[in-house]
C-alpha cells in the first residue's frame, strides 16, 4: 500500500471514467473492493453528448431530408419545420438522462455493495494514489490496480477561447433551448460534418469554415465527392481560418483570414479532441504519456507505471467507442489473467460517419496499400448501376474496394452513400477472418435486387491473379 500520504480508503480496483471504464466490474469481481470515480455523467462521451444521441438527431435529420424533396420519386412530400423543443425532450428527457442517471444508481445501489462511487476530478499525488471526493468531502484514496479510463473533450482553439465569444462543442449544442435559424461549425472532421448534416436537414442555415477539404483522410475519390456535396447544402468557406470572433445582440461574428466575414446565432467548435491525462498529474504516479497527449500503453493496455492500466480516448489511436469497449474487455481479461494476456485489438478497425451521404470505412487506402509494397487492385462501383440503387434515385454513392491481386486478401473497403454503415459489415468480415476475396463475390448468394449488390458487383470488378490449376 503506497506510503506518504494519509490516505482514507483502499481499494483493490479503482476506475477512474465511468463511460467503458463502468463495465469493467464484471462478476468475476464481485468479491474485491471497487472505487469507480466519474465526475461526469455516467455513460460518458458516447452515451451521454457523443455517438447515441447524435445517431437519434441524425435519423430524425434523414427523415427531414428525404421528405423535403421526393419529387424524383414521383411524391410531393414537404418539410415543415422541426420541434426542436420535442426532439430534445426525445432524445435526453426521455432516454438519454434515465439511462445515466439509472446507471449510477446502479452501482451507488445495494446490487452491488463491493463497488463505492466518487463524484470528484480524480488527479494523482502518488504512485497508486488518487485525490478525489464525494459531494463536497474530498478525499485521497489507493488502490493495487488502477484502470484509467476518462477519455477525451473538445479542443477549441486558442482565438475562440481567449474571444470570450459564446461557443458550443457537441456536449452543448444538442441541448441548446432553442434551434438556431443560422449556425458556423468551425471544423471539417466527422463531428463537423455530422451535426451539419442535421442543422442543415432541421432547416437551419450553415456555414462550414475550415482550413482544409472536409473529411480530408478518406480516399480521395470520397473526400472530392463529399466536398462537392456539401458545397450544394452548406456555404462552406474552405482553406480559411478564423482570426477574430465578436458577439452582440445579432449573434457571433467571425472574421477569417481572408478578411470576410460570417455571422451566426450560434457557433460550433468540432476542431479535434484532447486526450484527459493532462489533467491528471499523471508524472506523480510514473505515469508517461506520448506527445499527441495520450497516455503511453503497450500492447496489452499497460501504462509506464506497474499496476496502472488505461484504454479508451485517453489512450487509444482509435477515439472510436466500439474500440473503447474492445480494450475494456482485453484490459479485464489481462487483469484476470496476466500469465495468458491478450493484445489490444486494433486490427481491422472501422468506422462510420453519419452525414449525408453516410460515410464508412475499413482497412487502408490506396495510396496506404501501394506504400505498404501490396500488387494493388481497385474498384469503384456506383450505387447507380445496381437495381436498388436505381429505385434509390441515388447518382452519388461509391463503393471503393482496395485488395492485394496476388494474394486475394482484402485490404481496404469505402463506402460513401445510403446505408454505407450497414452494407460495410460483410467487407470487415471478410478482412477478420481473413477470406479469399476471389471466392467471396461467387460462393454465396447475394439477395437481387437488394443494394448489398452494390459490393458484389465491386468484387467482380476486382482484377486478380487467379493461381494456376
């Protein structure tokens, strides 16, 4: 037990972040004594302002969207506007807040006695030991393992901090009182062009600022087409930064470098995210952490300092919360289990953008494959060429496969259009259990008309070096 420090209470766990960090107490751990400290909303980023409820935002968005304008189907449907007020209510007050609350209830509750909650900023004073509190009381508490685990926030760059203008991040703008007529997103990544797909479909004038093409690290094919797209919805000011901000009664009012000017009810920050450890004093514990901020783990999830784990944002490349829950149960499974470890698992890692078009992705790139010395072969397929894609009306979905002729392995798939979250599951299958990509395209069926065919048709597009009989 760590000395030098008067400490109150120890424990043979402490996690600190109650978003992944909350499952780690499994009944294999019903007999030790467990600290969870979450100064925040039980839950975390995902469930609490990240991933869910944006998702309950975004159908609501599609819906909005697709009524606005179905005179290519031959219908005469119409949006009418939204009831901000209701979706709120929808999506927090009647879901979102029972589940937090409910899940630390949960745990404060008699279902499980072994585990005691503490509601204050976690910061280290010492190997193994962690100032904290409940309520208003603060105290200093140890632990034999510590499971770090308090992932990440909103990064706003230095102008619009020191501005002392308004600002929201997505842990604000989702519940603001009223929706705006107008609103500035500065930032060009997923959670820019996700929330601006929903202001914009809830009728919400906006503007995009950012420094380079939006969602620039996809394949080139999908970054121009997406660019091209959001050109036609939003009035997006690319290749501009902002230099000055101001507020008064008629809004927020940022100047860019190029000396124009926008001004918006409301403006949102989605330039990046920060990794919390520096929030720690994580250096008292012999706690490193790596230049881009995040805590230095190895390969099974351990930090610098013995006893002390981390995953999640905090730690992970992956600021992805199905990652996040992958390195939770390896992490619980190491901690069981230290002399049959397994490593974090990062392999084969997808992800998906809930814009318009729906964006997902898995494996590398093209440029990435080429690099890595692979004999590339590539096909792109539209969603139009298919028979589900006719009924679409859709012209600007893609399918882009990236595969190794040689060899037959898959190595990266992309899709940008309808249900491009969905349709990508059968290509991460195929990379994680390491399929033939030669036979995967003719030794199953595959539903006609439905849109999966969309890849089948990719796969037959692929050109490969099939071996000699």
């Amino acid at each position: 037990m760590p000395h030098d420090h008067n400490v109150d209470a120890h424990y043979d766990y402490i996690i600190i972040g109650a978003g992944s960090g909350n499952s780690i107490p499994t009944p294999e751990l019903d007999d030790k004594s467990i600290a969870i400290v979450e100064k925040g909303l039980f839950g975390g980023t995902c469930m609490n302002v990240g991933c869910i409820p944006t998702k309950m935002y975004v159908v609501a968005a599609d819906t909005a969207l697709s009524a606005a304008d179905s005179t290519k189907l031959g219908l005469d449907t119409q949006f009418n506007g939204a009831d901000w007020k209701s979706i709120v209510q929808r999506v927090f007050h009647n879901r979102i807040d029972l589940i937090a609350k409910g899940g630390e209830e949960y745990r404060r509750g008699p279902e499980t006695p072994n585990i005691t909650v503490y509601d204050q900023h976690a910061s280290f004073v010492a190997p193994k030991t962690i100032t904290t509190g409940q309520g208003n009381e603060q105290k200093t508490i140890s632990g034999d393992t510590i499971i770090i685990a308090t992932g990440s926030r909103p990064s706003i760059p230095e102008v619009l901090a020191a501005s002392g203008v308004p600002l929201h991040t997505n842990e604000t703008i989702m519940r603001l009182d009223e929706q705006p007529k107008s609103l500035t997103i500065v930032g060009g990544g997923f959670i820019a062009m996700e929330f601006a797909h929903v202001f914009a479909a809830l009728g919400t004038k906006v503007t995009v600022v950012n420094r380079s093409p939006l969602l620039r690290t996809l394949e080139p094919e999908i970054t121009t087409r997406f660019n091209e797209l959001a050109a036609q919805r939003f009035d997006t000011r690319i290749g501009r930064t902002v230099k000055s901000a101001t507020s008064d009664d008629a809004g927020v009012t940022l100047v860019l470098d190029d000396d124009t000017s926008v001004t918006s009810e409301a403006v949102l920050v989605a330039t990046g995210r920060t990794p919390n450890g520096d929030q720690m004093n994580l250096a008292s514990a012999g706690i490193e952490m790596r230049e881009d901020g995040r805590i230095k783990v190895d390969d099974f999830g351990r930090t610098t300092a013995e006893g002390v784990w981390a995953l999640g944002d905090v730690s992970s490349p992956y600021q992805l919360k199905h990652v996040a829950n992958a390195e939770t149960r390896a992490v619980r499974h190491n901690i069981l289990h230290p002399d049959n470890m397994v490593p974090m698992p990062h392999d084969h890692v997808p992800s998906a953008i809930f814009t318009h078009p729906q964006i997902a992705t898995v494996g590398l790139t093209e440029q990435q494959a080429r690099d890595e010395g692979h004999d590339v072969t590539v096909k792109i397929q539209s969603y139009r060429d298919v028979a589900y894609g006719w009924a679409l009306e859709d012209t600007t979905g893609i399918v882009k496969l990236v595969a190794d002729r040689v060899t037959g392995k898959m190595l990266g798939a992309h899709y940008m259009g309808p249900q491009a979250s969905t349709l990508i599951q059968q290509m991460i299958t195929v990379m994680a259990f390491d399929l033939d990509v030669r036979e995967v395209a003719t030794q199953q069926y595959w539903i006609h008309p439905a849109l999966p065919e969309v890849t089948e048709n990719a796969l037959l597009g692929l050109d490969f070096e099939f071996p000699e009989v």
